[in-house]
C-alpha cells in the first residue's frame, strides 16, 4: 500500500487546481485520473470567467490561459449579454476557451509543481476509518491518504461510497453537442423550434485583427435538442441523426464523428461537502444545466476555497474543524447557480408566455443596476462568505490594487502567487505584531493611493489594514488598534505559536 497524504480523484479543472493548491503548501497531494492521457474528447466547458480569471492570476498563471484564449464579454443571463467592461476589475471580461485547453494548461502548472498523476486508473472502492482513508485502484494497487477528495464528475463513485445525499430535480430537457463530419454544407446558426434551440457551426477558425473567422473546412460542431429526454447511455451517431432528421429534416450526411455527448439540465447538489475524511469538489458536489457557463468556474473556485484550509490541517496548523468551513462557504454558492440555471433553463422554453417573461427580463436587465448586479453574480465578481459584519470588504474578493511599496510598486495578487496569506497594513508602517502567526502569515507595509471599489457595490471606505485569505478574500479589515484580529488570524490560521 502506498500512502500519500491526499488522494485527489478525477483530474479535470477541479481536481488539477486542488492539487496545485495542495503542492503550493508542500502537501503530498496525487491525483488518480482514469484517462490515460490529458487528452479530452470533446469541447465541454467554453470558458472562464472574470473571477477565475482573477483566481488563476493570484497564481501567477492568468497569462498562460489568456494567451492562448479569446477575451470577450461573455457573462449572460437567458441569452441577454451583460457587458462587464466597466467593472473595477483588472480582468473586466471572460475568456473564451475550450476545456480541453483549459486542462492543458492546468496539467503544464501541476507538472511544474511536481504532483504525481496515477493515469490510466480509477477508483473501485474506498474506506475511512479515524485516521485515513484506503483506496482501491482498478489494477488492483491501494493507496492510503489522510484525506480523499472526490473530483470525480456527477457520477461520483467517490460520493456514492460515502453515502453522501444528492437532492434535487430530474433533468427536464437533453442536448446532444458532437463534432462530426458532414456530407452536405449545414444551415449554420442557431434555429430554434417547439422543443428547443439547434446549431451548426465550423470548429475550425483563424483570429484576423481580433475577430474569429471560421474556415469553410473541416469537422462542424453541433448542438441538437431532443424532442424528448434521451437516455443516460452513452449517446450514438443513430441519436444525433435521429435528433437532427427532427428538427431540420435531415441530417446533412453526418458521418465519422470525433465524439458525441449529451446534457441535461438535471439539477442536484450535495447534502454535504464533507464526511469525515471524504471531501467533494466540482460537479461530484453540484451539477446544472450549461447555460451561463458557471460549471468548470464554480469546481475550479471550490478548489481554491478548499486547498488552503486543508493544507493548513493536514500541515497540522489549523484544527480540522476549519474544514466545516469548505461546505458552509462553498454550498451556498453552489446552491445560487443551481437557482439561476434552473431559471434560464425555464426561460428558454419555447412557449409564448415563457418568452414574454424573457422578454420582461431582458428589459429589466438592461438597465443599470439589475445589470450591475447580474453581471456580478454570473461572473463570480459578487461571492460573499460570511466571515463577519462590519467593512463591506469582510468576506468579499480583495481587488488587485496597484501598491505603493518601500521596494517600489506591487500589485496585491503578486502577493498570493504562493497561496500565503497576507496582512496588508495601510497606515503607519510597523504598526502590527503578528509574531505568533509569523510563519503562516505575511506583513505587507503599503500605500493605496485610488479609490476602493467593488462589483455591484460601488465605492468603498478605504480599510486601513486588511487580512487577506490565500483564496483572495478578507477575513478581517481593522486599524493599528488590531482589535479582533488576534481572532481571525487564530480563525483562519490556526493558534498563535508559543512564545
């Protein structure tokens, strides 16, 4: 048996980014991924938004996505677009890119780290006991881990063994979406018909000055609607055909598809993101329909929310009670995609009411403050945990304020590439002693010269110290009279260290 401290399962977006997490504090974390490969077959999930953006830049690798990406406004609300532009964001937009991309890219940053990846292997079965978890490996290896964290899609065997809840709703719509050749040039668009929205479009694409051109060559992406909810078998070139002769009449010769898949717009969450030593991540913990594109983002901000906390405990420096934190924080967040999905799935059902309550929505959304406000919440840019009352910056994303240092200029994110919690002190330098938590904690003398503000909350009175989590949000916003901060730093990063 082989022993590691955390066992990560699935190696997508949300269990590559935990791992990096977890190795960024020295933590023995391995994935175990069922792909032989990195490779994925099929687009999935299109893009980041601006907060992952953000998370990913408090890495120091938002550049490695952006350079390959195409920056768009892409935060929307039942197909009505809501510009972010001028939001106070250093990333005011998202990042058009398909998964498979997205992967890569995280797969090249854990390399770097040094994480271990046991492909080619899936999980059989697993048992926790008080101090561990044993796992059982398809070829018949076992591993042991302090901690087992299930990123292993909504089908989670890890989930399931746990005997952790999934509540929620059937799937009341299913999609078909394949990359397929074509014997006869398609109707390219969307069409949308009785029973839902269609598309053909060309995969292949060059950008000439900043705009996509797609060639009028190679395989063509689709998306189909089913007249009724497929099944959850794996779905066949005889069902995209059957679904496209429904709705345009033919299938256009369709042939060699490079893969087939099928959503729906099911809808369940976790009762719990945690039993014992078990954790959830991603979509073993929630799964809705695509619309708004919030599925990878929302996986890959549970991993930043959780790989610190479990660091801290199993580096034997915050209690383990910090983890009942992970589920109180991130399961709310969760719990408000799952009602916006549900709602935009609603709003695209082809029935003159329901496209009359589009059209009232679309009307309120274009004006200023529900647009303010929306725009926040699809990208990610409005999370607020409840760390405490007072400040308007407590428990929200502290922005990327150009500094004003001694050693000359630094952003805020630069001071998080290490996922090392920082106090940042505004006012008179020196004024702070945290030597109890000096070896968990980071003291930043600095100047902010601009105005604070935040998405949909506007301006801001300017904190003059602020205590800022490894994930990039605010525990804590005081003044040199440090009171309360001896308890938010004990809170979120364990007991001062004896004199």
């Amino acid at each position: 048996m082989t022993e590691h401290t955390v066992v990560i399962v699935g190696g997508g977006p949300t269990g590559l980014m935990l791992a990096g997490e977890l190795a960024l504090a020295g933590v023995d974390a391995v994935i175990v991924e069922r792909r032989a490969s990195q490779d994925l077959a099929g687009s999935r999930a299109g893009g980041l938004h601006s907060r992952t953006i953000e998370v990913l830049d408090q890495r120091g690798i938002a550049d490695r996505f952006l350079s390959e990406g195409q920056v768009a406004q892409v935060a929307g609300f039942a197909g009505t677009r809501l510009d972010i532009s001028d939001f106070p964001t250093r990333h005011p937009y998202g990042l058009g890119l398909w998964q498979n991309h997205i992967e890569r890219i995280l797969a090249g940053w854990v390399g770097e780290l040094a994480v271990t990846i046991y492909r080619g292997r899936e999980v059989t079965g697993i048992a926790q006991d008080g101090t561990g978890v044993d796992v059982e490996l398809s070829d018949g290896e076992s591993l042991r881990a302090e901690y087992l964290v299930g990123c292993d899609g909504g089908r989670s065997l890890i989930r399931k063994a746990a005997g952790i809840e999934f509540p929620g709703w059937d799937p009341t719509t299913s999609s078909l979406i394949a990359e397929v050749e074509v014997a006869e040039e398609p109707e390219l668009g969307i069409r949308r018909n009785a029973f839902g929205v269609h598309s053909f479009g060309r995969l292949a694409y060059e950008i000439r000055d900043g705009e996509v051109v797609y060639k009028d060559e190679g395989p063509v992406g689709v998306m189909v609607t089913e007249e009724h909810v497929g099944p959850t078998s794996e779905p066949t070139l005889r069902d995209l055909s059957e679904a496209l002769i429904a709705v345009y009449g033919t299938d256009y010769g369709i042939h060699s598809p490079t893969w087939i898949s099928r959503f729906t717009d099911m809808t369940r969450q976790a009762a719990a993101y945690r039993d014992r030593r078990v954790l959830l991540a991603g979509d073993a913990a929630h799964v809705h329909a695509p619309d708004g594109g919030q599925g990878l983002n929302t996986g890959v901000q549970d991993a930043v929310n959780l790989g610190w906390k479990l660091a801290q405990v199993v580096n034997r420096t915050a209690p383990e009670s910090l983890l009942d934190t992970y589920h109180a924080e991130r399961h709310p967040v969760a719990a408000r995609v799952l009602r916006n999905t549900m709602a935009q799935v609603a709003l695209r059902r082809p029935d003159d009411r329901i496209k009359a309550v589009g059209e009232v929505i679309a009307e309120l959304l274009s004006m200023e403050e529900p647009r303010k406000r929306f725009a926040a919440m699809q990208s990610g840019l409005d999370i607020h945990y409840g760390v405490g009352e007072g400040h308007p910056l407590l428990g929200r994303r502290m922005p990327d304020l150009d500094l004003v240092t001694a050693d000359g200029p630094l952003r805020v994110f630069t001071l998080l590439h290490h996922a090392r919690p920082v106090l940042l002190n505004l006012g008179e330098p020196g004024g702070f002693d945290t030597t109890p938590w000096a070896d968990r904690v980071q003291v930043i003398d600095a100047k902010y010269l601009g105005t604070w503000e935040l998405p949909a909350l506007g301006a801001v009175t300017a904190p003059t110290a602020v205590l800022i989590r490894p994930d990039g949000y605010v525990a804590w916003v005081g003044d040199l009279t440090q009171l309360g901060l001896a308890d938010a730093l004990a809170t979120w990063f364990g007991p001062p260290t004896a004199p």
